[in-house]
DNA sequence: AAGAAAAACGAACGCTTGCTCGTTTTTTCT
DNA sequence: AGAAAAAACGAGCAAGCGTTCGTTTTTCTT
C-alpha cells in the first residue's frame, strides 16, 4: 500500500456525505434535493477549511465565507442555522469518515507488527489527504463550546487507544517489548500529527509522505521490537 | 538537575521585562513609574493567557480582558496602543526569556551525550515552568500578521536547528549513528510540544516532566546513540 | 495639607459582525 | 410554455467589537 493507492481507494468514501451521523442535521438544512445539498455544502466545507486556516475560523466573517464559497449570505443559511453550526457538520461530516477508514485498513491486517506499521501508515495517509481538515479540526475545535470540544477529546483518545492496544497485544504474543504503551503511543500521535501542522516545513524540505511513515515505523520499531523480530531492521537503521 | 531547582533558578530571569527587545515598545506605554509597568503588564499578559488559551485571542474582547486583569478599558490602552500590539510585545518579551534561558543551559555542557539529554531536558521544563505561554504562542501565532508570523517560524526553526546541530557533531565524533538529523531533530521537537499543547492529558495520567523527560530521552537515544556509548542503555531498555 | 502630576476610569462612537426576510431568479413539472 | 416550487439574493437590523477622551481618583512633591 502506497499513498496513491490509498487516494485513489479513499475518494470514493469522501463522497458519502449522508451517513448516519449527518441525518442529524438534516433538519437544519432547508434545500430539498440531496444532490444540491451535497455539491454546495462541498463547497462551503471547503471554503471554510480555506478560510479557517488563513486567519482562524473565529476571524472568519460570514462576507468572507459567502465571497469563497460563491454563494450568498442567504443561501449560506439555508444549508446551516448559523456559524456554530456548520462547524458541527463539517466536524461530524469528516469525523466519521476518517474514523471507518483507519478501521477498515486496520482490521485487514492480521499480525501485530503488520497492524502497528498500517495504523501508523493509514494515519498518515489519511491525514495527507485531508490535510486541511486534520489542521482545521487540531487548531480550532479546542475553542470551541462544551460537548464539541468534549467529542474532539474523545476523538483523540480513542486513535491514541488504538495504538496503545497494538503495542499491548505485541507484548503479551513477544514481538513487542515491555514499554511504557500508553505513552509510547501518546509520542507515536504527536509525530503523526506534526506531519499535517507543520505540512509547509515537510514540503519545503521535500520530504514525501513515504520517507516520513517509513522513518516513523523505524523509529518506533527500533524502541519496540524485540530482538527476535528485528531479523532485516537491525540493516535499516544504518540505512537511514 | 531537576524541575524544581530549575524552577527556582528562572524566576529570576522572568523578572526582567526590561530586555532591549521590550524597550522597542517602551514608547507605547503612557505610563511613567517602570514598577507599575511591571506590575500590571504582569497582570496584563497572564490574564491574557487565560483567556485566550480558552476561547482563543482573536475571541478574548477587551472587556473581557478589562475584567480579567483588574483594570479599566482606558487604563488597559495605557501600556498597549492596540489589541495586536499587545499580542507582539507580550511575545517579544517571552521569547527573549525563553531563547536566553536555552541557550544558557545547552553552551554549559561539554560532553555531545550530555547537549543532547539537556537540550531535550531544559526545552521541557521551559515548556512546563511557562505552558500557559508555550500554548498561545503556538496556537496563537499562526493567525496573526506577516511579520509577527515570520517570527513564529524562524522561532520554531531555531530551536530544531540547535537539536540538529548536536546530533550532527555526535555523528562526527562516533557518539551518534548515521542518520537524517533534520527528520529526527523535527520528530524530537514534536514530541517536546506534545507535553504542552496536551498538557491535560499528561496531567489526567500523572505523567511528572521528570518521567518524559527520561521518557523522550530513551526514545532519541535508542535511536541515534551508537551502541559503543549505549553501555548501561542496553538495561535501562528493559525497566522503562 | 495643598497643589500638581500620574494613573485609572467608563460612557460614548463608529464600524463590523452574525443573521433575517421580503424579493428576484432558477428549476421543475405538467 | 407557463405556473408553481425551490433556491439564491443582498440590503438592513440589533448586538457587540476595538478604541477614544473628558473626567475623577490616587499618588507624589513640597
């Protein structure tokens, strides 16, 4: 698996606005044909994402967003009840996306060092090609009211989980090492989440998505893996 | 060294707020008495921070801030002529504090093995004796100005330009292994910021800065170290 | 203690914001 | 093609914003 394979597989989830998640919000939106509804709120999810990581969503006026988007400030609201609101959609929208993809890819996998190199990798994958929603939903969801900021918690967690049950199950069959999981896994997130907040640093210095998973796994395998499995990386790490 | 008798030996630098960077911005201040200035500047940029650290700066409005600090609307505008001058004097005077003190304390080691623990070190006890402001600056700063942007990044670049250089001169001297030091002085930075941008987590958890301190320095140095200097690691893998 | 200088005060101003709603334009259906 | 339904329009409203300034209170000086 590749990052162009992964696009390529992926785009046709991105699609799928209507899930269960977003049928809650259904009621707010006053345009009747789904097709209407999916080709203009792709358009102001978009703009939104555009104009957010300029200058911050909060410093996003509804002009601003009306201008990007190519619709007007009446229109806008027939596909929201007001600003607090699109933010709840466009985070639900996106959120259950990333969330059945890296469990997908995930569950494919059978062994444990195989299912710790995929969850790094889709991780990755993912969070290049939604790149922009990955920043967005980092910088701003923390300012945001109660229970939105109360889902982005648990939505951290929760992948941060995952990583820490591989690590857990790896020990327990003897390809991982006693580690410190939780915390292993907690440093393991914050170096994939570098990847898409300082996404202009990686582009200057033409670092692929590639050469960094490829470096994340040796990285993390070279403190994890005990010796028995490390046949073939012992080489790697002089690779590097 | 350890955080407390770090914390104890820096209270004296946050002190001076009178450092040539601040004097650039002495003439914005109406008032005379420099003891009055400190005092409520002090008040100024904490109330500040915890304001904006909860809703974010562009969200925090000038009553609140009156509110917060303890200090009328025309009494606030009489030590800042505006909301973003306020923003660049409170980050011109913490960055002067924070590079000063790094730089102290990584120059007084000799040995490559120990710049690279006390890089590491130091860098997360600042980020712990000051993460109301480590946190602003770093989800602050990107909204904000061109100049006051350019700043944030050259800040940002400096730091992981000192962690390269250590691990480049160990690589020469044999103490470090072959590999790409960009990638891994970057990944080492992220993990430093994850202790203050998630500083709820590591606090929910009971995580001290001394255990991710030993925590991070294990990690970089099962990596980089090279196994004729990793005497005493090789044990140190397994307790961890 | 009294007068002057310094600091703090907060109502008021002009502007921008999120949002509404009466109207116009486009699409759909027969 | 024409009428009805759906969608888009954008000027206008109240609320809230950053900032000012004439006045009052506090501090310093003699």
């Amino acid at each position: 698996m590749n990052y162009l394979k992964f696009k390529k597989s992926v785009s046709n989830y991105a699609k799928d606005f209507f899930n269960e998640d977003f049928f809650e919000n259904r009621k707010n939106i006053r345009i009747k044909k789904e097709s209407t509804v999916a080709k203009n709120l792709e358009k102001i999810f978009d703009a939104t994402l555009k104009i957010s990581n300029k200058k911050g969503f909060q410093a996003m006026t509804m002009r601003d967003l009306s201008r990007e988007a190519g619709l007007s400030m009446g229109a806008l609201y027939s596909y929201f009840s007001s600003k607090e609101d699109l933010l709840k959609m466009l985070q639900s929208q996106r959120r259950s996306v990333t969330k059945r993809i890296l469990e997908e890819y995930i569950n494919h996998e059978t062994g444990i060092a195989d299912k710790l190199r995929t969850a790094i990798r889709i991780h990755l994958y993912l969070s290049e090609a939604m790149q922009p929603w990955f920043y967005f939903s980092y910088m701003e969801t923390k300012n945001i009211s109660g229970p939105e900021q109360a889902k982005a918690i648990e939505s951290e967690l929760y992948t941060e989980k995952i990583f820490e049950n591989i690590l857990k199950d790896g020990e327990k069959s003897g390809v991982f090492l006693h580690r410190n999981h939780q915390l292993t896994a907690s440093v393991t997130k914050a170096m994939l989440q570098d990847w898409y907040l300082k996404r202009w640093k990686y582009a200057k210095r033409n670092v692929s998505v590639e050469q960094y998973a490829k470096y994340l796994i040796s990285i993390i395998e070279t403190f994890c893996l005990s010796s028995e499995h490390e046949n073939g990386r012992k080489k790697s790490r002089r690779e590097l």
